[in-house]
C-alpha cells in the first residue's frame, strides 16, 4: 500500500506498518518462542486483549528469560504478559513519521528496542513499526524532499528568466512598434500637408519614406506572427522545386537597399545556374532575408557575400560579412527567441530579436541547419545547410549540360 505523505512531505506511520503479529494475553510463554522460531522475519509481537494491545514481547527479551538457568522451567508455561513489556512506546496511526522518530531517539535506554506499537485513534491495535524502517523511509523521503526542492528552484529560475526575457521582449516590440507607426501618422501628415499646398514632389519623397516605414512594421508583425505559429505548432512547409539563382538576385538587390549610402560591396556566386533545389521558397527567402538584414545592420564597410555550393548530399547558403562580428560567449543567445546581444535601454541598432530565432526554427522545418562562424571585428558568416532531394543532381548534371551549350555574353555569376 502506498504510503500518504503529509504536507511537509513525510508519511504517516500507520501506512508503514509491516507487521501485524499479535498474541493473547494467557497465551503461554513457549508458545509464543515456538512463534518466533518458525517465523525467524519476526522480532515481536504485541500482546493483545479485545482489540486493545496490552504490551509488546520482543524476541530477545522471551529468548533470554527463557534460556537462562532454569528459566524455562520458571516461564515457559506461565502466560505471555508476565515478561511483556506494559509500557511499550505507542503512536497514533496518523502521526507523522519525522514527529514518531524524533519521540523515539528521546526513549530511556532500557527502553530502547525496534518495534513501536501504532494504535488507531480510538486506541485499538493496528499494528508493530520498525524503528529501522522508519529511518530508511526517512532517508528515502528526505533524499526525495531534497531533489523536489531543487527541481522546484530550478524551474522558478527558468520561470524568472523567462518572465525577464519576455519582459525585454515586450519593450524591444513596444519599441520597434511604435517607431514605424510614428513615422507613419508623421509622414501621413506630412503628406496630407504638402497635398493641400501642391507640392507634388514633397509627396513623392514622402510616398517613398513612408512605404518603407511601412515594411518595416510589417516585417515586425510578420516576425512575432511567425514565431506564434510555430509555438502552436501550425507552421507548414510547402515545398516545391524551384530554381535558387533568381531567388540569390532578389535578396542581393534587397541588400543593396537596405545598405542605403554604406560604402559595402555586394557578392554573389553559385556554381551553376539555373540552380535547382526543392524546399519550400517563401520561408527561405525570408531566412536569407534576415540573415542579409544583420550583415547590412552590422557592416559600416567592406562586402557582404552570398554563396551557393553543393556538397556531397547537402546544398549549402552562406551569407558572410565583414562586419563588426560575434563574441564567442555570445553566439549562443543568437538563435534564442525574445534574446538580443544588446539592452533595450542602450542599444543603438533596431530590431526585436526574433528574426534568427525564427530563421533557426523555419530552416529547421526545411530539414536544415544553420552554422555559425564569427570573430568579433572580423565578420560572420551563417551557412544553412539543406538536405538535396534525391533526382536533384541528375537535373543539375543537365542543367549544367545546357549550359555548357549557351552562347557567349550570359550574365550568370557562376562561382
């Protein structure tokens, strides 16, 4: 029977009695040794009248009185009471084992012997408990205590960091929210201005600052969308075979205008092209589109380079920069949801910190990895590894057979 724990954690005795041997009281004294021969698991029995336990006899004390010099001959026929013990230590059945130990390490040493008589609330006889099994159960419980209250102060310090983090979260979004939607109702009015003056080119200058704050709220929305789904578990991958080299064009040119006036030089290369792949477009042109966002966020100057190769069964994108780097300790936190490298109070450079915690999970749903390689002061490069689709190579081999066929003048960028 399993043992009831009481709320600090320790069981009540009566659910840790093992032994319920008792004896009458007129029972005669060789009978009960004869007892305690065949059942050698036994070390006492209690003395019992009407339900009501009237002493206790312990092995040792019946075997000596009864061995000794003429000791059978004086006891052996005599009733069972005259050597049990009328006093023994008794506890409630729904007393606690830490309270039931401590009263016992209390005893007088001529009272000091294994077994405790546990009576029901009414007094009545339940049962014989063990003195040793007592202080095993309360190894075992406290050893149990222990690891729950470490378990319990680990989990509250993961509650409390996720608590903090979600906390920066939600300035980090309030911040990167408010910023666009300012820029936006300022630009409208603005815009609203220059309309009822007529002037037509402030209007055009405008349009164009305020598409751009536009998209970036946008890209804010679609990022914390993206992550819900993913919680939920309801992102899907639709795959489909397309080619990567248009795709590799598009991000470069999305690069150039995120650089704006900043004197970075933009790379490509592919080994062939068209290049085809089968995985799902949407969510990796969005995976290189943060991977490329941070290269132009963190590079003042020198190139931004995105790369395509094939190795053995894998297709690897690398974006690499010449930025201003990752520290060792740091790179960890980079793919962790809610994480910035930077506090929201002194951070100079925007963003919530979720685009490579999404990158990291979409590219994940491809069947992909990503690595990381970064020195701080020299650059990073991120390298998403995909698995090929079988059939891939032999329609790349006749890709690469076409090509080797086309006129002179292509403007493919082959590695």
């Amino acid at each position: 029977m399993a043992a009831v724990e009481s709320l600090d954690g320790f069981p009540e005795v009566g659910m840790l009695v093992a032994n319920r041997e008792w004896v009458l009281p007129t029972m005669p004294v060789h009978e009960v040794v004869e007892t305690f021969f065949d059942a050698t698991h036994l070390d006492a029995v209690a003395v019992v009248n009407d339900g009501r336990p009237l002493g206790l006899l312990t092995r040792q004390k019946s075997f000596f009185k009864l061995f000794r010099r003429y000791g059978y001959e004086l006891y052996s026929k005599r009733p069972v009471i005259l050597l049990a013990d009328k006093y023994p230590m008794k506890v409630h059945t729904s007393e606690k084992l830490d309270d039931v130990l401590k009263l016992a390490m209390l005893r007088a040493p001529d009272d000091v012997y294994d077994e405790i008589v546990v009576t029901e609330d009414d007094g009545s006889f339940n049962g014989l408990l063990s003195i040793k099994r007592m202080i095993v159960e309360q190894s075992s419980t406290l050893a149990s205590i222990l690891m729950d209250k470490e378990i319990a102060r680990a989990k509250a310090k993961e509650l409390e960091e996720i608590g903090r983090v979600k906390s920066e979260f939600i300035a980090h979004v309030t911040h990167e929210l408010r910023s666009p939607v300012n820029a936006i109702l300022e630009l409208g009015e603005l815009m609203r201005m220059a309309s009822e003056r007529g002037h037509v080119e402030q209007l055009r200058d405008r349009l164009a600052l305020l598409l751009s704050s536009a998209t970036n709220l946008r890209s804010v929305i679609t990022n914390i969308l993206d992550l819900s789904k993913m919680e939920a578990g309801r992102m899907e991958v639709l795959a489909e075979r397309f080619d990567l080299v248009p795709m590799i064009r598009e991000v470069a040119d999305t690069t150039r205008v995120l650089l704006g006036s900043k004197p970075v030089d933009i790379e490509t290369a592919w080994p062939e092209s068209p290049f085809w792949i089968s995985s799902d477009p949407v969510k990796l042109r969005q995976v290189l589109i943060n991977f490329t966002s941070n290269a132009s966020k963190f590079t003042e100057q020198g190139k931004i380079r995105i790369s395509v190769a094939r190795d053995g069964d894998s297709v690897l994108i690398s974006v690499s920069d010449t930025g201003m780097g990752i520290k060792e300790e740091d790179q960890h936190k980079l793919f962790i949801a809610f994480s910035q490298l930077e506090n929201v109070r002194t951070k100079r450079y925007e963003g919530t910190g979720l685009g490579l915690a999404i990158s990291k999970r979409m590219v994940g749903l491809l069947g992909g990895t990503i690595q990381l390689q970064s020195a701080a002061g020299i650059g990073s490069t991120f390298t998403i590894r995909l698995p090929a689709k079988k059939g891939e190579e032999d329609e790349q081999n006749d890709s690469d057979r076409g090509r080797r066929q086309a006129p002179p003048g292509s403007d493919e960028e082959p590695a």
